[in-house]
C-alpha cells in the first residue's frame, strides 16, 4: 500500500464522522446523529459526492454514505469535516453485509450513484439492482422508501427496468437520458467523480426511482430473470456479457 493511503487510512481513525465496521449500530442511528432526521444512504458512495450534495440540500435529512474504499471515503469525510457538514456520516463496510448495521425500517431512502454495473451475466448477482440486494433493501427501508438509480450504464438500467416489472416495484420515475430534460431536480444535478469519466462512453445519463412491494418473489423468479438475461445475450448481446 502507498504511503499516502497508509496516511489517509491511518486519518480515516480520527474521523467522528467516519465508521469502520461498527458493532451494534443497528436501530441506533438517531444516537449518532442526535436526533430523529430522516436517514438516506447512498451505497458505493466513492468518494461522496452524492452525500455531501444531498446533506447541503437537505439539512434536514441524515445522509451515510456507504463503500469499502477507505481511501475514498476518506475524500467525502475530509469534505465534511471542513464544510462543517453535522448532517453527513461514512460508512465503511461490504455492502452485502448492510443490514447487519441498520434495523428493519431505520431508513428512509436509497441512492444507488454510478455503481460496477457488473456487465457479465456471470456477475449480475452483484449489480446493486438485483433481486438478492432488493431483498436486503426491504429489511432496513420503510415501506414505501424509495431506491434511486443514477448510471451512466445503459446495460444496468434496463436490468433494473427488467428487475422493477418482474418484481412488481412502483416504479415512480424514469429517465433514459437526464439532462435532455426540460427540467433537472436539484437532486439529479449532483455530479460524482465517476459520472465525469463517462466510463460507459453511452452520452446518457439515466434515472429510475422506485420502491419495493410488500413481498418480493422468491428465487424461481431469480432464475426466471437469469434465464432471459442468458438468453438475450445469446440474441445478440456481446459473448463478453455471457
């Protein structure tokens, strides 16, 4: 490891604002923050940008920004730290492993911003949009929270379209391509680090908002979802995604 994340590992300790692998946080947010706000995540946070720009816009909300880099968490944290931001925490854990940290209904709202879109069929499972996460979302996100979807992956997107009507989430907003908008919310003007590198090279920028119903199928739809994933690819998709 390079001496200066060695440094900024060894500053990451001293953060009030940062949590690495806390024990038993779950159900006691509020204690944190000290008081009752409503809590929004932003999962694969990178470095924040998504967090900050939230708790600037609404001081009347908590926002965790969540991801296993500590060497990126360490740019929002330091950020906080000099914006004087009360409202902002860092949270460095696998994402697999959230709701051990958080109690059933403790949060309000997801941010999903520019996640890997993970774009072998091999690895969807861990596209932060499938099933077996939505299934960990439903635990810790109060009925009728809402999972936002920022990416500039048109491949992540309709996996996602695919994901919201095989499992008969409400889906509230959609957007193929952001900022041909008329109208841009302040929320979706936010730009992350990754956003800027338009890795995907699609031009597009692209929202969902949803929210998840009372139950979410079981694992024959899973395979259901695996099994047009396969099979789409095999009309025309890249042997690459397979």
């Amino acid at each position: 490891m390079g001496q200066k994340k060695l440094i900024r590992f060894a500053e990451l300790e001293t953060f009030s604002n940062v949590l690495q692998y806390p024990e038993d946080m779950a159900g006691k947010w509020h204690l944190f923050f000290r008081n009752n706000h409503a809590i929004v995540l932003e999962l694969a946070c990178g470095k924040g940008e998504y967090a900050l720009g939230l708790a600037q816009m609404h001081p009347e909300k908590n926002h965790i920004g969540v991801d296993l880099k500590g060497n990126r968490l360490w740019v929002g944290a330091k950020k906080a730290n000099q914006n004087g931001l009360q409202n902002v925490a860092f949270l460095r854990i696998q994402i697999d492993g959230i709701n051990e940290y958080f109690d059933r209904d403790e949060v309000d709202e997801i941010w999903i911003t520019f996640p890997d879109p993970q774009l072998r069929i091999s690895k969807s499972k861990k596209r932060l949009t499938h099933p077996k996460f939505l299934r960990m979302y439903q635990h810790l996100l109060k009925k009728g929270g809402k999972i936002h979807l920022k990416t500039d992956s048109p491949d992540l997107y309709w996996f996602t379209k695919k994901v919201i009507n095989l499992y008969h989430c409400t889906l509230h907003e959609d957007s193929e391509n952001v900022y041909a908008q008329d109208y841009i919310k302040p929320e979706l003007q936010i730009k992350t680090y990754y956003e800027s590198l338009d890795i995907a090279q699609s031009n597009r920028i692209h929202y969902l908002c949803f929210s998840l119903p009372e139950k979410i199928a079981g694992k024959e739809i899973d395979a259901l979802l695996h099994e047009e994933l396969k099979n789409e690819a095999a009309n025309g998709l890249n042997d690459e995604l397979v």
